[in-house]
C-alpha cells in the first residue's frame, strides 16, 4: 500500500514503486538517513546530479494521532557537507501520507553541466543567469494527486518571493492543495535556503529550515511540490483500538503536562527567552554574552501581551497543522492590527533579536517574515547577521541595514550571497574567528557555554549545531558546569531520534518525551508489531548510527565533533564560563553507535562506494 | 651558530634560541613542516592565537649556490585547513641566514579575543573596525638586525598598498633592507591574502602566494619584516673546495639545460601558454576548456616580442635574487615604456588572462600588479573572479570588472572580500559546483583532465591544488591517458619537496632535478655529512610524511584526496576528456608515507594533543 515516489528532473520521469518491505516501519528522519545512505554518494557535491533531495513523513503520519504530521527533508547537505533532516509543520506530511507514499525522492539534475565556452571577449558570458541557474524556462512545479503526477513549468513563479508564489499555486490549485516551495534563496542554491510549506490556514511559513535543503531543491529546478490529497485516506491501523487508547494516553499527557498544554500554548517557544536570558543562555551579539540588556521587550511575556493588546489578526495559540492540542504557534500583528508574520518563535528571537541587538519584537518580525519570503533560514541568518556585524558591516541593532542585507540575498547580489552562505562564509571573508557554528551550520538560541548539555548536542550532532537534535535545558542538571553533560545530550539526541522518525512533533517530548510504553503501544497498534518500550530507544540508536555513517564516509571525523575554539577560551557574561566539556567526553558520546548501518537495510538500492 | 628566532606578539617579546640539534639539517619546507607538527595544534583555527608563522630558509641558504634563497613561509592555512609552505624568490631568505637565522616564527596573537558587548541599539558596533582587525594602532613592524631585534608601531603603514608600503619602509630602513609585507588583504585577514618580498632591485613583487600565509601574518598584527643584513656573512662550509666543486657542476647543468639556460631566460615562465595550449590544458573560462582563442596574444613569444619592441622600462631576462643564472624574470612595461609590473609569470597569465577569458597582455599585467599591491594570490583570485563570472558577477574578458572587484578587496566590501576568500568560497556562494580547487585551494594553470600527472598532485598533495608540488607536463608521458600518472606525480612531489627544503628554486629541477649526487655532495661539504644520492629522496619522503600527518591530525582524509566532482564528469575540450585517474591510484599514492613522523623530531617543544 505505501509507496515511494520518485523524480528524475533529468530525465523528466514520476514514478510510484512499492515501500521495500525493509522499510515498512521506518520513515521520517530514519528514512531520510536509510535513502542516503543507500543512495547518495556520500562524497557527491550536494548541489550537483548525485544528490538526491529526499521527503518523507514519519511513522505516525496520516493517523489521527496529534501533532503527528511533520515532514521531513533531507539529503546531503550544501551547508554542512553531511546529512541533514530538517523537518516541518503544516499539512503536507498528512497529505502526502494519505496518498499512500513514504517518500518523495527528487533525483537527477535539471542543469546542463557544462557551460558554453564564452567567445572570446564577447560582453556576455553565454550563461549569466548563474544565479537563477540558467534562466525562468527550466523551473517546475511538481505536481501530485491520486490521479496525476506530472513536472509541469513554472516559469511564472521563478524569483518571486515565497508568499506571493504561494498564493499564486494556491490560485491555480485551490486552496486545500499542500505546497512545499522554494524562494529565490532556494532558486539561487543559497546554503541557508529553506524549503517553506503551507500551515492549516494556508501560510507558507512551517519551514523545512536548516542545512540549505532549499538549495538541494533549486539546483533540482523544482520551484514548488503541489500535493492534491483528494481521494486520500487515513492509512489503515493494524489494531485499532489499542491504537485509539494508546492516543487517549498521550493526549491525556500532553493535555495535563504544564509545558504542552500551558507555557507553549499561551507563550509560544517565545517563552524561552527570559528563561534563557536568566539562565545566562541568551546568544546576545554574536554570542558574545549570555544576557541581553533588552531581553524583557522581546520576552514572551511581551510578546503574549502585545498580541493580547492589540487584537486585530493577531492570534496568541494557533496550531500549524489540525488536530493539534499543544498549539505553539502564534499569528504576531502589528499596531494596526494586520499580521506581521506568523509564527514568531524563539530561536528567531534569539537569532536575529538579541544576537543581533535588537530589543524590538515589531522589527524582529518584519525581519522574520522578510527571510520567510526570500526563503532563508532564521537561525543562520541571524547568525551570519551576527558575525557582520561584528565584523562592521552593520550596526548591531540596525534592523534596516538588517533588512537591506536580506533583500540583497533576494536580489542575488554578492554581499546578499555572502549572508546567505551562512554565518561560517561570513566569518571565513571577515577573517572573523567568532563565528558560533559546527559543522558549517550555525548554532540556535542556546549558548553552548551556559547551557553545556546543548552544546554537547551542537558538537556532536550529525545534523551540524541545531537545538532540535537534542536540548537538554530542561534537564535537571547544573547546565554550567560541564559534568554529566555528555550522557544527557546522547540520551537526548537518540530519543529525539527516534521522534522525528514518528514524525511527531518535538513539542510533545517535554510530555511524552519518556513514556516509551505509550509510544511503542502506538507504533505496535499501527503496525501491527509486537515491539517492547526499549525499542523507541533501539530505533533512535538506529537512526544515528545511520547518519554517523554517511558522515564518516562524507569525510567527517571525531574531530569535527568540536565547538569553535574561540568558546573554550572566552569567557562568557554573565557566569564567565568557558565551554569545558572536554574532548574525550564528546569523543565518546556517539563511540558505541559507530558502524551502526544495518538497520532497515534495503540492497536493492545500495550504492557502491568507489574503492 | 644558527638560530631560531621567536617573536611572541602578545607578549610582545623578541628571542633568539639555539638551533636545536635535530634541526641541524632541516630547512626551508621541511622545517616549516617539523615546527608546524610540533608546535601547532593541528585543530586549532587558522587566524586564532594558536597558529603560527613560519618563515624558513633552505638549508642552501647563504651559500654562494646560484637560486638558493628562496624563502619559505608556512603554518596552517587559514584556505586549506592543512599544513601549508608557499615559498618565493627575492633576497630576504639570504639575509636572514646570513644573520644566522634558519627560522622566524611569530606566535601569538595580537587582537584582544572577546569584542566588548556594544550598548543596546547604540549605533555604533564598539568594534566595526574588524576589518582592519581594531584600528591601526595595533600594527606593528618587526625589525631584524644583527644589534636590534624589535617590534616597532606600524601605524603610518596601515592600509596602505605593498607598493607603497614598501616604498616607506625602504625610506625608513633603506635601500639594502629586505622586506616581508602584506597589503590591505592581509591586514583584512582575507583567505586569499599572500605576503610580498622584495626582489634584488627592491620591488615588493616576489610572493609568498599561496594558502593565505599573508592573512595569518595580518591576524599576528604584522603589517612588514624588515631585515637588515648589516654583519652577516655567509654560511660557513664545512668543505670549501667539495663545494666549490659541486656548485661547479650544478652551474654548468644549469647553464647548458635548454630549458634553464634559454626557454626560462628568454620567455620566462610565459613559454608555457603556448605549450599548455597546444596540449589542450591551457585553463579557460573557468575551467571550461583546454584551449583558449586568445591563446597567442598572451603567449611567451608575444611576451618577449612586446619587451623587446617596446624598450623603456621592460626587460626581458631579469633575475629575482643576485647571483640567478636562469633570470626566468622579467620586467613588463607598457607602450609608453613605463614597467607596469615585474614579473610577469605563466601562472598570472593562465588564470588572470586565458581563465577569465581575457587575451590581453597589458590588461592582465594591470590585474597583476593590482594582486600584488592589494596583496592577493593572482592564482586564487584569478579562479575566484572566473567561477564569478561563470556566475553572472562580472564577464568573461571584462578587466575593468575584474580590477573594480579587486579593488574592492582593497576596501574589504564584502563583494570583494568574497572573491578575496576563494574560489571555493564563490562557488559556495553562487551555487555552482564547478570550481576548480582542491582542499579549498584554487588550481594552478595546468588543466588536470589534459596534464593528468599534474592532477594526482592537486588531489593528494597536502598543501592543495597546487603546481608546484609536483608539476609533471614535462615528463614523457601521454597527459591525457590515467596510465602511469600516480607513480609520475608520486615521484616528482617527493623531489620537490626536497628541494624546496634545500631552499632551491623549483626552475632548477628541469636541468638538476635528477642529479642527486651534486645534490647530495652540495648538502655533504655544507654540513660535513656524509650522506648517499637517495639522502635526497628520502628527505622528500620524510618532508612529506609529516604534512600529510599534520593534515590528518587537522581532519583531513584520503577522501579529500580528490578532484571536484565536475572534472570526473564534464568532458574537457579539445580533447573531450574527463579525470579518470581512479580513486584507488589516487589513495595509493602516499599509503607509504602516512605516519612518518619521527623524522628530525626534536621532542623539546612537540604539543601535546587533546585526548
């Protein structure tokens, strides 16, 4: 019944094949990390014909099981040069899920490789839409229902920014179609270009953000994937009312847990900053300090008041997918009551607020909804922001040197490039050692050196430095002092793992982060397996042990698994703490899942490495 | 008698100390390899305060043997991550080992870490003058002499052109003084930054080009070294007469070489265009072709034709240090007969002129001198503005962009520092996988799908693409067949390496490359040893064992011994040939030499590793 879709942009070919039987109970991340590892040469640059741009929702998908729906996307990644899942919101994951496929596996490379030797001082050099990847005539639009799945041209969309085009696919497809797209950071093959998907209200601002998937997705020429769920379904439960009361129970949980039915539904991720602030944990100005003088204005005490005060469009608990009971989410809207951006989250708080001096929550959401319609990541955005800052390029603070910078990554142009080629470029052309990343990829709005266990996460992720891969800040553990970190981060990052391969959203594990039993009870109930509890833990293992590979025969070493020194030298304000976990102890967090590839092994698609 | 000099710029102390033993007969190359392995974190960040710079002389030096002063300058790459040894001609090895001086290594690290928090939204960044790394008053010179050794303020020099830098640092200190500067590039810590030495008729045009030693220089806060020879004298010779005798015969090799005697003398490296050309491995248009149109107008022929009909200032045979019997320089000047700059070299010519699709000697000469007064590799630069204009950024042939671009290295815009941090960097920021480099270094003006041998040294050697690490198209051997190019390149890098640590210039190996016993008898009477031909063989071996052990202490791996996958792919004209040299040649090349580390150890100041 599940299938895989797969789309050579070569050659112009859709085609459904059977989910291998070996995949029937994995999907998500660890069906991301499986394809990869099976089909990606890991050597391959990420933007030419060997790599592949791989979707795929997670185990829970298209049940009515809530918060199940997110969609992940992966491949190798532009930024990092490794692995890379980012996931998402929104509605797509359930369609797609709901026509019976898996996965979606983008193949193939739209662009002629070689270019035309340019005459001989000619005033033109035969292909210089470099930037656009040759010109409007080569984009598509996938597109995917029950009925037809065709590559149709989509010359009309090219450059056009992320909401604007959506609307425009929502014109022409209706408004309960799903869409994933690209803006011009994607069509440029920025690295920090994101892949945006449409909320339940038809937003195209659930993001697919980190690892540059967006530029995997542009050097594909695909400018938007359209998924028409008519005449899907719910997937069959093997046991349904073992399922029915599993979900009872962790509804239940999520419903009765402070953290899922109260601080996220009435304060957003936001809420993390004054907690992060009082923690020392805030990156202020290109992490140069723990605290930042104006974090109460960008608080989300603040934020939850503002949107109470000024009405309007503004919406203080929204879900970005149905069925959700947690709903984080928020629509911001300014003094006039039109909505600004929706949502407006923590780490883009943190990054392109407090790391970039910036104390306004208005200011800090125009920028937000600016790098939605570009198509750039947050999170490295702000980040980069941050190293020019320091570097002089602008002001800390100067939202609209900010705003012109991003617009420049719009426009192509190359300081626009260089910002959006992330904060590690930014810092590499300044001669500029403080640059918070690992791997290539910038870190989120946990500073590693106030909040030890996250930076363990940071160092040794596979996915490069990303909150997501394992927080450990509300662990009860003196997040200051580098003991027992290491441990905490590994047993997070593997059960978070685990998670995204359910494809539940990561809001749910302050909840049900540890009742293994529940989640389990649902697994077996879908499938029909009779799996013990440690087997969510047994799946995470898997999972990372997958992507340890790809990375280690992509190049990376134990000692990749490192922070920037300049943190192990500077002392941090407000605690003056140093990062100090020390190498041997991020050395062995991941030393046992080294070499852990059989899981869910399919020959019939693996790739032979070159001797 | 020698020694070593160390300069600690955070301390700001000046010593000299004994040569330690183990040193004794380790120079130039091989020096900066042993003291990098021993002293450097290979992990540590390039322009952090744990890297060092190294400058060496040959173990030839101060010698009357013609076209040994070359002068090495090494440390970690801030380009490549590895191990990297750039050496140039000009006269200021000889003077240092003249003052019994076999290495200068600059510790420390001259910026304060931690940039102050800046007020919240105050305007002003506190630290925007990152660029220039805090203001002009940290720069310094350093003074060498036989009475002084000092760090003096370099305040007034700041900013300022190499050319003009140079011209007030010979006013202060002298026409006799040699120097060792960087321009505006190094100071801007930019990747691609070289540092200029003064040739024998006080130019500053004589670089250390490659791998950016110029930005490590610049994050020391060294804007120039000056040397002043007064009292000091020539190495003693342990055999006067054994020496005599060999230097005799080394002469006389050079001098009824063809190539070293009239190929270099009176075309100068430029003889080269025609002959890469007519091979189909002349790099064009960024790598697009092996062939380029233009190819005669910026020939060695057309070179020598425009110095002899234009007179003035030109000269066609010019000799870089005193004493040269190659004089493979030359001094180009323009219709008016005013020089525009010295020299002019194959390299420049490949990469500034047919690479960027520009057939004009007197443009290419103008982007020339515009790289050396900046301070930039012309071979870095070069590759990096060709993948921006396969971009869109400038036209292929347009010199007017290319010098605008340039200039804006200068002020360090961030379109200019992108295309002063490489090649590579360009191709990340505009998404294009065509960027001819390895190890994040831009290749020479060999095409390696055409001069195959010259492919397996840019992919294995440690110090990244790079000719000089083992140039092959003069061997007997069909270029463009894989057969029989790993053992070729395997054997040309390993004598290379050996002679760049006896301080020799690379254009004597045509004539005595191979004439191991005048080597050896040459290395013999300098330092009373007794050693065998293969001594020199083997020294190549040790030199190299220990760069690729730093660079696997630094992460690399034989993956990364590899040309871009683009080369694998896209078939090259004329010839229509791809790199097919297979990976398992490629892995074979240094299995051998992989964890030679104990040559010349000196255990006195060896690092200790993290766990």
């Amino acid at each position: 019944m599940d299938q895989i879709l797969r789309v050579n942009v070569s050659r112009g070919t859709i085609a459904a094949e059977p989910l291998p039987e070996s995949w029937r109970e994995l999907g998500g991340r660890g069906l991301v990390a499986r394809i990869a590892m099976d089909e990606i040469p890991p050597d391959c640059h990420p933007l030419g014909p060997h790599n592949k741009l791989i979707f795929t929702v997670g185990l829970l998908a298209a049940t009515p099981l809530p918060c199940s729906g997110r969609l992940s996307a992966g491949g190798k990644s532009p930024l990092t040069g490794g692995i890379k899942e980012s996931n998402a919101g929104g509605i797509l994951a359930a369609k797609l899920a709901r026509l019976g496929f898996r996965a979606l596996v983008v193949e193939g490379d739209s662009r002629c490789l070689a270019p035309d030797v340019p005459e001989l001082n000619s005033g033109t050099s035969g292909h210089g839409e470099g930037g656009e990847g040759g010109g409007p005539g080569r984009w598509q639009v996938l597109y995917i229902s029950r009925d037809r799945l065709e590559l149709r041209p989509a010359g009309d969309l090219a450059g056009l920014g992320v909401y604007a085009a959506a609307a425009k696919l929502r014109d022409a497809f209706g408004p309960k179609a799903a869409l994933a797209l690209v803006g011009p950071a994607g069509e440029g093959r920025l690295p920090a270009a994101g892949i945006a998907t449409l909320d339940k209200d038809g937003s195209p601002s659930r993001y697919c953000a980190r690892g540059g998937m967006g530029a995997v997705m542009g050097a594909k020429g695909l400018k938007a994937i359209v998924v028409d769920e008519a005449g899907g379904a719910n997937l069959p439960l093997a046991h349904r009312e073992a399922f029915r009361a599993a979900m009872g129970r962790y509804t239940e949980i999520l419903q009765t847990n402070p953290q899922t039915s109260q601080v996220y539904t009435f304060y957003g991720t936001a809420a993390m900053v004054s907690m992060a602030n009082t923690y020392g944990g805030l990156p202020t100005c290109n992490f140069s300090s723990g605290q930042f003088p104006g974090a109460e204005a960008i608080s989300g005490e603040r934020l939850h008041d503002l949107i109470l005060e000024r009405g309007g469009e503004g919406d203080l608990t929204h879900a970005c997918m149905p069925g959700c009971v947690i709903k984080c989410s928020n629509v911001f809207a300014g003094p006039d009551g039109k909505v600004i951006v929706s949502p407006l989250e923590y780490e883009t708080i943190g990054l392109l607020g407090s790391n970039l001096g910036l104390a306004d929550l208005d200011a800090i959401a125009r920028l937000n909804w600016l790098c939605n319609d570009v198509g750039l990541d947050t999170i490295e955005i702000g980040a980069a922001l941050a190293v020019a800052a320091e570097a002089g390029v602008l002001d800390f603070g100067d939202a609209v040197a900010a705003a012109r910078i991003i617009e420049e990554a719009r426009e192509g142009t190359p300081p626009g490039r260089l910002v959006g080629s992330g904060a590690m470029a930014v810092g590499r052309a300044f001669g500029n050692i403080r640059v918070p990343a690992v791997k290539g990829q910038a870190m989120s709005a946990y500073e590693p050196r106030a909040v030890k266990g996250t930076g363990v996460t940071y160092a040794t992720s596979p996915q490069g430095a990303d909150h997501t891969a394992g927080l450990t800040i509300r662990a009860k553990i003196d997040h200051l002092k580098p003991e027992g970190q290491a441990a905490l981060s590994k047993k997070t990052q593997v059960n978070v793992a685990a998670f995204d391969t359910m494809g539940l959203c990561l809001f749910v594990t302050p909840a049900v982060g540890w009742e293994h039993q529940v989640m389990v009870d649902l697994l077996n109930a879908r499938f029909g397996s009779r799996r013990p509890p440690e087997y969510i833990t047994e799946l995470g293992r898997q999972v990372l042990g997958l992507e340890l590979e790809f990375n280690r025969r992509a190049g990376f070493l134990p000692l990749d698994d490192r922070l920037p020194e300049f943190m192990a030298q500077e002392a941090l304000p407000p605690h003056q703490v140093v990062f100090d976990v020390s190498g041997e102890d991020l050395a062995g967090v991941f030393e046992d899942l080294r070499g852990q590839v059989n899981g869910f092994r399919n020959s019939k698609f693996e790739i032979r490495l070159p001797p």
